[in-house]
C-alpha cells in the first residue's frame, strides 16, 4: 500500500510499493521504488526505481532515479544525487551536488555540498568539506574543517578550521582548532594540539603533538616535534629534526638532523645541524 497527499504526488507509480508521499510532485515519477518516504515539495520527484529512501524538506534527494538508501533533511540536500546510495545528509545544501557518490555521511550546513562521485567521507559541521568533488575517505568534524578540500583523501581533522586549506594533500590527521590549518598539498602529516602545525602548506610526514608545536614551518619535511611550542619559534624551518620537550628547539630556523629532549633542549640552536642535546 501507498499513501500520497498532494498534487502530482506518485503520478506515474506502477507497482511501487509502501511508499509514502506528502507534498507538491514528490515521488511523481516513481514506478517501481519501493520503502520510499518523501516529505517536502519536490522530494524525490525523479524517482523512478530507487528504494528505502527517506527525503524531508523541499527539493530533497529531487533527482534521484535509482539510489538506494539514501536518507536527506534539509532544503537541497542530495538535491542532485542521482544513482547515489546509502547516503545520509542532515542539513540545508547538505550533500548537495552528489550525483554517484555512495556511503557519505554530512551533517550541518553545506557540508559536502560539492561532493559529486567520492565516496565514505564523512563531514559533521556547517561548511565541513564543503569543496570536495572526488575526494574519498575523508573525515572532518567541526566547523569549516577540510573546507576547501577537493581531491586529497584518507584526511582526519577534528576542530574548527582543522585542515581547512587542503585540497589535494592525503593521510593528514588534525586534531584540534587551526590544526594544519594552511596545508594545501602537504601528505602525511599528524598534528594534535591547537595551531599545532597550522602554517604547514606542503610539508610532508610530520608529526607534531602539543598546543602551538611547529607552528610557523611551512615546506619542510620528516620533523617531530611533541610538547607545548616545542620546534615553535617565530621562523621554524629545518628537516629530520627531533624535538621532545616543551619549547625544545624553539629557535631552529634552518637547521637539519637536531635532537632536543627536555625543557627548552637546544633552545639557542638556530642554523647549526646533527647537535644532540638532552635535558
């Protein structure tokens, strides 16, 4: 059985079954889809074999014709999707401009609205992942997180504006506000702590674990740095460079291959290179 209310609403439906449809053309096309709830003007109007959708609001899930599964709240939400399946978007633009993608989860305002083919992100926060296209694998919680991203994939940021530069830079993890917050391209990179990394653009495998650690580097690569501003200073650079330690190594500015453990280890280390310092 069936229930439609409203003009239009499962006009072309053939043996379509336990569908339920409210609102202006919603489901007007569906034939065979079965399990399908829409709510809202225009919901699933395109519909013609897709089952077990949900849509609640006007225009959602709109041109969908064979997904399946697919679950949308929100004005636009999955507005675009099409074969798309078991894709949950929660929120006004959510999920967007999916056509294919399958086994996204958006939950907030705009979060992967330009997601078209990608699939298994999910983005939890207004505007999170809001530029992606074909980037698979993401994860982003918080407010703008990943926002610019478009094609980097197997991403984690946790934090307002966590990874919010990257586009094509993969196997990043950001935990915290502003985390890498500058990373364009740069790949596999951890940082945890607030501003942790935060003017990284295409450094690679980094690994900075405290508030404020290697702050200001921006190119360079294989550093790690763990403890408040630990490798922090205002003009951070140099490669395969160890620090432990609060404020360890907080004035390297070029130098290669330092190890500072401790409290304020090699402090006055600038440019100098391969040094050893512990405590």
């Amino acid at each position: 059985y069936n229930v439609a209310v409203g003009w239009g609403s499962m006009d072309d439906n053939t043996t379509g079954a336990a569908n339920i449809s409210i609102g202006y053309l919603t489901l007007s096309a569906n034939t065979t889809g079965t399990y399908n709830n829409a709510i809202g003007y225009g919901a699933l109007n395109s519909n013609t074999t897709g089952g077990y959708n949900t849509g609640s609001g006007s225009n959602v899930l709109q041109n969908n014709t064979t997904g399946s599964h697919n679950v949308a709240s929100g004005t636009y939400a999955l507005w675009r999707n099409t074969t798309g399946a078991q894709n949950t978007a929660v929120g006004r633009s959510a999920l967007m401009d999916n056509t294919t993608g399958s086994d996204n989860t958006a939950v907030g305002m705009n979060a992967l609205e330009r997601n078209t083919t990608a699939s298994g992100n999910t983005a939890v926060g207004n505007y999170a992942l809001i530029q992606n296209t074909t980037g698979n694998s993401n994860t982003a919680v918080g407010s703008s997180t990943l926002a610019t991203n478009t094609t980097g994939g197997a991403n984690t940021a946790m934090g307002n504006s966590a990874l919010s530069a990257n586009t094509e830079g993969d196997y990043n993890t950001a935990l915290g506000n502003n985390t890498l917050s500058a990373n364009t391209t740069g790949g596999a990179n951890t940082a945890v702590g607030s501003s942790a990394l935060s003017a990284n653009t295409t450094g690679a495998r980094n690994t900075v674990i405290g508030s404020g650690a290697y702050n200001e580097a921006d190119t360079e690569n294989d550093n790690l740095a763990i403890g408040y501003y630990a490798l922090g200073g205002p003009i951070a650079g140099g490669e395969y460079n160890i620090a432990i330690g609060n404020y360890s190594l907080d004035a390297n500015t070029s130098g290669d291959y330092n190890v500072g453990v401790g409290y304020n280890a090699g402090d006055v280390i600038t440019t100098g290179s391969k040094n050893t310092i512990i405590g």
